[in-house]
C-alpha cells in the first residue's frame, strides 16, 4: 500500500458528526433525554477524535530527520489510541454514570416525536457514514475475511473511525428503543437504561481498539505477506544460498522497515555479495513498495575445521 494516507473517510465522518452533535443536542434539551444526552456527548466525542486523527496523520507523513531517522510513522498509532481513550471516558464512561443517575432520579420525557425525528436523522447520516468506511474496507482488504481484516490490518486511522461509526449506528439504535419504551410504558427508567447500554457500546468498542492499536504502537510486525516475498526472492535469487532469519515491523501507515541476515556462497567476493544484496533489495522493492527501510546482514559458510593430529 502506499503511503499516501487518504483523509477523506475521517474528514467525511467528521462533517458527519458536528451535524448530528447539533442536531442530537438541540433534541436533548427538548426532550430531557439522557439517552440522547449520551448521544450527543459521543458525537461531539467523535468529532474531536477525528481531529486528533487528522493530527495524527499530519505528523505520520513528516520525513525522517535526525532526531528520528525511522520518520513519524508511528505517531498516528499513537492519537489512534488517543481516540480509544477519549471514546472510552468522554463517551463510554459519561454515558454508563449518566444513565445510572437517571434510573435513581427519574425525569420525565417531553417532546418525545421531535427527539425521534432527530434520532432518526442522524442514524441515517450514521448508517451512510459506516456503509462508506465498509466499502473502503473491502477495497482495501482485497481478499482477507472482514474480520481477520480488522484483527491484522495496520490501518489504524480507517479500523478507528468504523468503529465510532458502527458503535454511534448501535448506540442510536439503543436509544431510539429506550425513548420508545420510556414514552409508551410511561416509566423513564427505561430512557436510564438506554444511555447505560449506549455506554455499554462504546466502552467495548474503545477496549477493542485500544487493543489493536496498542499491538501496533508497541512494534507489530508487518503483513506475512512481506516476509513471504522476501522468502521467494531469495530461493529465485542465484546466488543466495539461504535467508537464515527475516524481521519485519510496521513502523507506520505504509511504511515497514525489513531487517534480513542471509548466506551467499563461499565461492563469492565481496564486490559480487554487494551487487547481490542490491539486487535483492530492488527486487524485494519493486514486489513490497511500502518496505522503506532495508537492512541485509550477509552470512558466509561455516570454514572446516582441520582435523587435529594427535
């Protein structure tokens, strides 16, 4: 994959959410919701996620310096795992205690159609949003099952904003069931109940990426693929004997860094194992554009020892 990062699907999702916060929060005040009061505060919890991974892949594509000569990669896992622990305390967190306060305290709904009407908006622009990150995956997962997708992709930026999509989509679910049975059953406990599973959501979703994008930020070694392609171009290669070990490692949205020691006959000098690491690494290049960083540490054959005479 390049490493071109598009913004396109967190800029879309953030639009997506200052409209829905506006709209969530008007109906909050109408209605006296707490379920969309937990709504809201995700939304606008949304939006400054998607700043932060805008931030964070405006510093991943700054060049390599001295002060890090790997570049800036792994700063978008870092605000990715920002973004968890905001969704986990501003979203999750918020909306469990808010929801427990109104089952102890509870208040009557008021305009109960027009917190609808606005729930129903916004889970559509939701719903949108998340069909568009889906479409955006299956482009980039080629073959690989949806799941095991989101368990090894290194794409923190799109893995993060489907998941604050799809948890915002369940969440207005939630709370368009708990407003219904609050207003028809005539008891708002259940409007209380609402905003604790929106929460429920929420910290499940935040606990799962953080997850992910910890094994990332850590060191996580790149797609099998790479060590796969590295494998093959030293059994074509003629004068490589054998790959004896292979280190791979995300060090950013499309950019790994490959570290290889190999063996080259005996027979070979050193001008000749030169141009043969060269062209591995072309070759290894041309095949894994996204290898940036490529160490090859050459191994000769063991010398016989001559016997000892006794």
């Amino acid at each position: 994959m390049s490493a071109e990062r598009p913004t396109k699907h967190i800029v879309q999702s953030l639009l997506v959410n200052v409209a829905i916060a506006v709209a969530k929060g008007i109906a909050a005040i109408l209605t006296g919701s707490g379920a969309m009061l937990a709504e809201t505060l995700h939304s606008a919890a949304d939006c400054g996620n998607q700043v932060l991974l805008l931030v964070g892949l405006r510093q991943a594509s700054k060049a390599p310096d001295a002060t890090h000569p790997l570049g800036y990669g792994r700063a978008l896992y870092f605000w990715s795992f920002m973004v968890a622990l905001l969704l986990f305390t501003a979203g999750g967190m918020f909306s469990i205690y808010e929801g427990i306060h109104k089952i102890r305290h509870p208040e009557a709904v008021d305009n109960v159609w027009v917190g609808l009407a606005i729930l129903a908006f916004s889970l559509a622009l939701e719903g949108a949003a998340t069909i568009s990150n889906i479409r955006e995956i299956g482009r980039r997962r080629g073959d690989r099952p949806f799941l095991s997708y989101l368990r090894q992709t290194k794409d923190s930026d799109l893995v993060v904003v489907f998941g604050e999509n799809l948890a915002a989509s369940v969440g207005l679910l939630f709370a368009i069931a708990a407003l219904c049975t609050a207003h028809f059953s005539g008891d708002s406990r259940w409007d209380g109940l609402g905003s604790v599973a929106i929460g429920a959501v929420l910290v499940a979703v935040a606990v799962f990426l953080a997850i992910e994008v910890q094994s990332l930020l850590v060191g996580e070694a790149a797609d099998r693929d790479i060590e796969h392609a590295a494998r093959e171009i030293a059994r074509e290669h003629p004068r490589l004997e054998s790959l004896l070990q292979i280190i791979t490692m995300q060090q950013g949205p499309g950019e790994v860094l490959v570290a290889l020691k190999v063996r080259f006959g005996a027979a070979l000098t050193s001008d000749e194992i030169a141009d043969a690491i060269n062209e591995f690494e072309a070759s290894l290049r041309r095949r894994r554009p996204e290898v940036k960083w490529l160490f090859i540490e050459p191994d000769l054959p063991p010398v016989a020892q001559p016997a000892l005479i006794s």
